[in-house]
C-alpha cells in the first residue's frame, strides 16, 4: 500500500473516530427582524495533515508483574464484552475476526482473536500490557493505540478475559 494512500486511510479512521458519537446538535441561525436567517460567518474547512511517521519500534518492554488478581479468574468477561464492543470492535469485529469497519482500511491488518492458535499461546500479561501500553510495546504495530489512559486496570483485565472466550479452539489455560 503506498504511503500515500496510507495516510488518507489512517485520516479517515482519524475523522470516522471523532465524529462518532459526537452528539453535537446545532441550533438554528438567528432570524433577522426581516424573517430571514443571519447568515453565519464560514471558515474554510482545515485540511487533514497526514500523522507524524511512526516511530521505530520501541525494544520490547517485560510484561508487567503479574498480580494476584491477574491469575485468579475474577475478572468479569461480561464487563470486558461490553467495553471491547465499544472500543475495540471497530478494528478487530464484534467477534474478533480482524474484520471491524475500521480495520479493513489498516495495514497491517488487527490481530484475529478468535485464532485460538496464535491467541492461546499469549499470556493474560502480554494481552493486558497491548491494551494498557499499545502494539509498540511489545514490538506490534503502531496502530494498536494504548488504551491506558482511558481504560482503568479492572476495565483491561476484563477485556482480557473477554477475548480469552473468543479464541477456536478455545482458550484452557489460567483465567485472566
């Protein structure tokens, strides 16, 4: 994919993500004592500058120590089901396929977490650590964003042990 190209898609995900949800409702112009609506100033839309290049591959970073919580199967899939709908669905599909309206434009394309082959061989650890710090941290794309800074630790472990039910075959090992 050219670079080009790249950057249109990556703006797109850029405008796609911030006007979701919005919610903004205009009000009507004002009526002039004629009838007529004041016509409102416009300003010519900015332009969308294309994002900084990545930066190169950060070393991979040890996963973080494991706590007592992280291995003893009380985290909640139900709660983690419901954030990953609203948060990670768009790139990686309601059921994890890699196949989310966004992700189709992203290259490369979000990991398959119903591939129980490549999914069951990654810790609870790793998997909170992607989510809390981003792909970059343990050497992935740049375009798995961090999520750290708006998910608390209870909310990740719960989207970790939600994408632990959707891996075929399914996921034996340690609940997260």
């Amino acid at each position: 994919m050219s670079s080009g190209l790249r950057i249109v898609l990556i703006g797109l995900v850029l405008v796609f993500a911030a006007g979701a949800g919005c919610g903004k409702s205009e009000t009507p112009p004002a009526a002039e004592p004629s009838g007529h609506p004041t016509p409102t100033p416009t300003t010519p839309p900015r332009a969308i500058e294309p994002p900084p290049a990545p930066a190169p591959a950060a070393p991979v970073v040890p996963s973080p120590a494991p706590s007592s919580a992280a291995s003893s199967g009380a985290h909640d899939p139900a709660a983690g089901e419901a954030l990953y709908l609203q948060n990670c669905s768009t790139c990686h599909g309601v059921r994890g396929g890699g196949d989310g309206p966004v992700g189709a434009a992203l290259d490369p394309k979000p990991a398959r977490h119903d591939d129980g082959a490549y999914m069951n061989a990654l810790s609870n650890e790793h998997l909170f650590q992607v989510i809390q710090q981003g792909g970059v941290s343990v050497g992935k794309s740049a375009l798995m964003a961090p999520w750290g800074a708006s998910l608390g630790d209870e909310q990740i472990w719960n989207i970790v042990a939600f994408v632990r039910t959707l891996a075929v075959p399914a996921y034996t090992g340690l609940k997260p």
